[in-house]
C-alpha cells in the first residue's frame, strides 16, 4: 500500500513540477512566459511571506540562484524583498500588488484546468480526494517539522 501511495504522489509531484504545464497555464492565464516565474509566484503567493533560503529548498535550487531571480521579480515589480531585522542575512520575499495579481489569474486559470480535468468526478469523490490530501499533507508536515 505504502508503494501505491508513493507512486501516487511521485506522479502527482512530477505533473505538477512539469515545465510544460506550467508554461501552457501561463499561456492560458495571459502571463507572459518564464519558466522561473510560475514555482515562484505560486510557493511566495501561498506562504504570503518566505524566505528566499526555505524558497530556494523548495525549488531544490542554490541560494545565489534563486536570490537571482528573485532580484529579477523585484526588479519587475512583482516581489518585494526585506532584510531580517535580527540577522541581515536572510532575506524574506512577498508579492507586490502586480504580483498578487499574477497569482490571482493563476490560480483563477489553474481552478478551471483543473475543474476541466475532473469533470468526470462527483462532488462526493471530489470531497474525498480532497479529505484524503489534506490528510496526507498533514502528517508529511508534521513529520518534517518534528525533524
């Protein structure tokens, strides 16, 4: 059983890290194209305000990699950054305005794939599924923080 959960989840994580859907959901969604733009905007836009050491973690990326293209978003507008009042060397991301924006239609345009993709499923499978997630991703949470 614990093989099929895997495998699942594997599958899950490898569909929704493909650089090809997240391209073609930023071209649905009317955003100009960038492959950074999207692991971004959508890891900062659901923790509000990360740091860009734990945001590098997440996207499996060195730090002066992804502080790159982090000052890039700034640049353009769509990420605001802040020094650690405590220790100057972490630095904290969040999203501008313009950048919430971007988030907001990605999401908008991510709902209705997604709603496109399971049409074929009841309200009832959908509230299991999404029961069971919910509950997968609680206790891989509480393991990691527990470490």
């Amino acid at each position: 059983m614990n093989t099929q959960i895997f495998n699942s989840l594997f599958t899950i994580v490898n569909f929704l890290n493909d650089p090809k859907r997240d391209a073609n959901l930023l071209r649905e969604a009317g955003i100009k194209e960038d492959k950074n733009l999207l692991p971004i905007i959508v890891r900062v836009g659901a923790r509000g305000t990360i740091s860009v050491g734990e945001l590098a973690n997440q996207l499996g990326k060195n730090h002066s990699s992804t502080s790159r293209q982090i000052d890039k978003f700034v640049k353009d507008g769509i990420l605001s950054s802040t020094q650690n009042n405590v220790d100057k060397r972490i630095r904290s991301v969040s999203l501008t305005e313009d950048g919430q924006k971007i988030y907001d239609m990605i999401t908008i345009t991510r709902e209705r794939v997604m709603d496109e993709l399971f049409i074929q499923l009841t309200e009832q499978e959908l509230a299991q599924i999404a029961e069971s997630l919910k509950k997968i991703s609680d206790i891989l949470t509480d393991s990691f923080e527990k470490k």
